[in-house]
C-alpha cells in the first residue's frame, strides 16, 4: 500500500514532503541548541557564582588575618591610652572583620558544606588564642602568670623569623587559601 502511494506522489509532493521533513529536523536541532545553549549557561553562572563567593571569602579571610595584625602591632599611637583601652579599642576591628567573614562563610557553607567551617578553624583558633593571651596580658600585669616570650609572641608581631604564633596565623590562612584555589584558579 505505501508503494501504491509513493508512486502516485508528483515532484510537487516530494518536494513538499522534503521540506516538511527539513523543518522539521531544524526545530529539532534548534531544540537541542537550545538545550544545550542553556545547560551551559546554567554551568557558567554557577561557575562565576562559586568564584565570586570564593574571592569574598578569601577577601574576608584577608581582612581578619589583618585586623588580628592590627591587635598585635608592636606600637602604639598617641589616640590610645591605656593599655586595657588600646586593645578594646583594636579587638573591635577583629569584631568587625569576624562579623564579615562569619557572614560570607555561612553563605558558602550553605553551598560547598561544612568543609568551609573546618578550613576556618584553625585561623578561628589563632583567633581565640589571641584574645586569651591579650586577657592574660592584662591580668599579668597586676600579677605575673605566662611564659615572658611565649606571650610576647602571641600579643605581638615582631616579624621575627622564630615567632610561632605568626606561622600559626600564616599556615591558618594557607589552609584557607589552598581549599579556595579551586574557586579562584589561582
């Protein structure tokens, strides 16, 4: 029966048989253009999300790094007085920077897991440890409790080569740049 019909079909008829088909093989392809087109769209804004989010979060982790550099430079300026006062007056920047990066590490916590907490920790901890010392700082001040050199090194940053606690903070920030690198291309 299908031979009886294709040779009762004129030029005109395949001719327009042929060109249904070829319209409709376009839409086809054109559909899957599409698709793909925006598959890959998809992938580059979730790319470039990812990277922006990396780059804040670096660039938080940055601002703590210095604003703890900030509580333990060695001189102090003539607008601080007082020893107690002079480091309120710098842990408020470590509060400031710690509000930021609290903020952009919950955001990519919520993207790439709890991976993002673990990596923070250890600058976390060079954190913590500062602010303790700082407190035993000033009580040892009315009364002497630590290891001389072992609270000049965590209270100060003497760019000394044999300082530990800056290597700590150094290798913290390390750790939280190496777990980036993937985002940044860097």
């Amino acid at each position: 029966m299908h031979a009886r019909i294709l040779a009762t079909m004129t030029l005109q008829d395949w001719v327009s048989l042929i060109k249904d088909i070829i319209t409709s093989l376009a839409a086809i392809i054109a559909a899957i253009v599409a698709i793909l087109g925006l598959q890959a769209w998809k992938k580059q804004l979730a790319g470039k999300k990812e990277y922006e989010l990396a780059h804040r979060l670096l660039t938080d982790t940055y601002k703590f790094r210095e604003a703890l550099a900030g509580v333990r430079y060695w001189n102090t300026s003539s607008s601080e007085s007082g020893i107690k006062a002079m480091y309120v007056e710098r842990w408020q920047k470590v509060q400031e920077a710690t509000i930021e990066l609290d903020s952009t590490s919950l955001e990519a916590e919520a993207i790439w897991g709890s991976v993002v907490r673990e990596n923070l920790q250890p600058l976390r901890q060079c954190a913590d440890k500062l602010y303790a010392t700082i407190g035993y700082y000033l009580d040892d001040l009315e009364r002497p409790q630590l290891d001389e050199k072992e609270k000049f090194q965590i209270g100060f940053d003497d760019h000394s080569e044999d300082n530990n606690f800056s290597k700590e903070i150094y290798e913290a920030v390390k750790k939280m740049e190496k777990f980036l690198e993937p985002y940044l291309n860097i």
